[in-house]
C-alpha cells in the first residue's frame, strides 16, 4: 500500500479523498494555489505544497508544478481528483514516466474516452448503442446540414474533446446550423484546444442515466446500479439521485451488467462512468467519464461501498475482492449540488463565509470545504458543497433532503440552497417524472 499520496485537485474532492487516506493509513500531501492557502484540505492534509498563482493554467493545471511537489514531497502516488488533470493522458502518461502511480485508468483508455467520436466507435464494438449522428467531425457545412436533414432536427452540435457542457449547442433548423457549428468550434478550440465538432440527434425527452462502474485493469468490471442525473441547466447536473424512479429491477440489473461486461472487454482498470440517453426503453450512450464523478457519494451510500478507498487500492496492485455478488444496493440516495450563486439569476458569488452550520442526523452527509471564516475564490468552479441524503425509501429521502435543506446555514455568501428547497417539492419531480429538459423549463430558459 502507498505510504503517501499527492492529491492533485483542489475543494471539496480535495477533501473526500484525504478523508479516505486519512482512515487507510497513508499521508496526504495537498497542492494548492495562493488562492487556496486556507482551503480546508491544505489545512488537514500531513503536508502542503503551493505550487502557483490562483489561475489554474498557473497551478492545478500545471503538470511540471505538480510533478515537482511530489518528487519534493516523496508522494509514492498521485490521485487527481475531478476535473482539472483527472482526464488528461498527457498528465497520467507522465506522471508514470516519473516514477509515481496514477490513481486512475491507464492513458490509453483516458486518450480512447476522451476522443468522444473514438469512443462512441469503440463502445460500439463493444456492443452498446449510440446516439444516432455523424460518423466522425464534421469539418464541412454542407456536410453537416446533410446528416442534420438525414437524422431529423433538431440536432445537437458537440465537441469531440469535449465535457461539462461547454462546445453544445443544439440548432433547432436548417438556418440555425451555420451559427451553431460556428459556435461550438469557437468554444471548442478554445476550451480544449480542438476545433472539432460531431453531431448527434437531439433527443426530446430523455433521462440522463449513468452507470458508476469499477475495474481491475484485469478484466473483472463491477457495476454499482445506475445514478439519475437529469436535473441539469445548461448541461450541468444539479440533482443526482439514485437509483433512478425510472428504472425497475430487471432493467438496471440488464444495463449495469452490460455496462460492466463492455468495458471488462478492454480491461478497464479504476472508477470510471458510463453515462447514456434513456428514452422509451433505450439507452443510448454518450460518453464515458474515466474518472471518479462529483455524484459518486450516491452510489456510496446506497452499495456501503467506498469507492476512493476502492481506486486506490486497485492502483496499489491489490486484488479486488469485490465480487458483483457482494454489491447489494439498499434505500435511496439524493444528492444537491451545492453552488455559490444566486438562487435565481446565477451570478456567481464568491466571498467570506460569515456564517456556517452544516445539517446532521442519521443519513444526512456532507461534502464541503467550507467553514465560518473561509473566503470562496472566484477563480474556480462555483461548486462548495454536496449534500447527500440517504433513506429507505424515495419518499422519505425526499422528506428527509427537507429537512436538512432547511438546517443547512451558509451566510455571507448566495447560494443554490433556496433553489433545491423548490425543486424537490415540486409535484413533478415528487412524481419522478422529468427528463433532462425538465429543470431548464421550469426556469424558463
């Protein structure tokens, strides 16, 4: 087993996976910015490393900054967290090149996954189904508008490197399509430094189901049911829950073992998400995440299972002694993201915490780094806090998410908590009928 681990991320994440070193034995050691000297993981972690300014180009995304925190702390691992490096093979093929274990898939499958037209190739061959679309990019408009006509409009325009929302865009008509792919390559290039854009169908009322899964890089995939991530604005999940209100038993059962026998096929090694587009009994995948995801504390409380203690202990070369048998999923669990917003108009809100008062009490967790006195950057994601709620059944996750929404004090700054206290009271979504359109009408977006 590691004897020390370098978590390369910052916030709430930063936090969730020094927690589970912390309780296996192994010393931590954070990075951060000059914008997160207080952060609360700095101030728990065994030892702390600034390696930059508070832009992440100059800090978190900084590959040489980070390699050279842990050759100068003598981390034996490096775990990257969400987000930043967390999908980056660059990052992962280097970070072996020097000597330390990559607490993650191999590069080769972070490059496969993360290519999304390579991906929906390769999960093809491995026998799942895809949004109908393009074959590959589109670099050519009158070939756009040719497979835009042949799939049917709308049609949504998509970055091949693409994630989190950003390079889509969906054209509604012909006459659109033009802006639209201008758009997304503008977007593209500029978030991920590729231009390149497919297409798919737009799908007009679809569940955004997704399958938490966990490989030993041998060929033996387990699956942990699926998460309901359909609560989204502008592509960003705001309410996971699982398992989903729209599946029953045999179907998950079908789906999470035909998610785990796919990637089996490629010797998958780690956590790693494969998300789909459900509707009227399909699923159609969009894309794999190869990385541990911010809902993965719902698949945590419902399996017991903890997954960070899991990748990290595939990663040191330990057997998994898991087997799908042992995976037994209990209750349901609903998850808030909690971000630094306004609740209505979405401006960002960093600031000091005056204030702080987390909810408790049986089932009720807490992911935050945020404490009274903590002053939240503006330089990062908006995201301080996940609340997860887990119960017996739906209805009484619900009632209990409740009360713990009303417990929840965070003053000084805004933030979405008053949003969530509407949405999960809203008969539609008591119902468990919504799509991943839902939450963006009901904003009137």
């Amino acid at each position: 087993m590691f004897e020390k681990v370098l978590i390369a991320n910052r916030g709430e994440i930063a936090l969730r996976v020094h927690r589970a070193c912390r309780e296996m034995g192994i010393e931590t050691v954070a990075v951060h910015s000059t914008a997160d000297s207080d952060a609360m993981h700095v101030r728990l972690a065994d030892e702390s490393v600034c390696i930059g300014p508070p832009a992440s180009r100059d800090s978190y995304l900084n590959m040489q900054a980070i390699l050279s925190a842990a050759r100068i702390s003598g981390a034996d691992a490096i775990h990257p967290g969400v987000g930043f490096l967390s999908e980056n093979a660059a990052f992962a093929e280097m970070v072996e090149e020097h000597g330390y274990v990559f607490i993650g898939p191999t590069p080769e499958h972070i490059r496969l996954m993360g290519d999304k037209i390579a991906a929906k190739e390769a999960i093809q061959e491995l026998g799942l189904s895809v949004v109908p679309g393009s074959d590959g990019p589109v670099t050519d408009d009158a070939e756009a508008a040719r497979i835009a006509q042949d799939i049917g409009y709308p049609v949504l325009v998509k970055a091949a490197a693409g994630g989190g929302g950003r390079g889509m865009k969906v054209a509604e008509a012909p006459d659109e399509l033009p802006d639209v792919l201008a758009h997304c390559r503008n977007e593209a290039a500029a978030s991920f430094g590729d231009d390149a854009v497919y297409i798919e169908k737009y799908l007009g009322h679809p569940r955004h189901i997704e399958i938490q899964l966990l490989g030993d890089g041998a060929g033996k995939v387990l699956h942990f049911g699926e998460r309901d991530c359909s609560i989204q604005r502008r592509h960003q999940k705001v309410i996971e829950e699982a398992p989903s209100p729209a599946l029953d038993v045999a179907t998950r059962a079908e789906i999470g073992a035909r998610a785990a026998e796919a990637v089996g096929k490629i010797s998958y090694r780690g956590a790693g998400t494969i998300e789909f587009l459900y509707e009227d009994g399909d699923f159609h995948f969009i894309e794999m995440n190869t990385r541990l995801q911010v809902e993965h504390p719902i698949s945590e409380m419902i399996s017991g299972i903890d997954l960070v203690r899991e990748q990290i202990k595939i990663a040191a070369g330990e057997p998994m002694t898991l087997s799908q048998s042992d995976i037994v999923l209990s209750g349901h669990a609903i998850e808030c993201r909690v971000v630094a917003e306004h609740p209505d108009t979405f401006a960002p809100s960093p600031g000091k915490v005056t204030e702080y008062h987390a909810p408790g009490g049986l089932g009720v967790r807490v992911d935050s780094q945020l404490y009274s006195g903590y002053a939240v950057p503006p330089h990062y994601d908006s995201l301080v806090s996940k609340l997860v709620v887990h119960a017996d059944s739906r209805a009484e996750c619900i009632m209990r998410l409740n009360r713990a929404l009303d417990e929840y004090v965070i003053g000084g700054i805004e933030t979405t908590i008053p949003l969530h206290q509407r949405l999960i009271l809203e008969q539609d979504f008591l119902n468990g009928d919504y799509d991943i359109h839902w939450l963006e009408t009901y904003l009137g977006l």
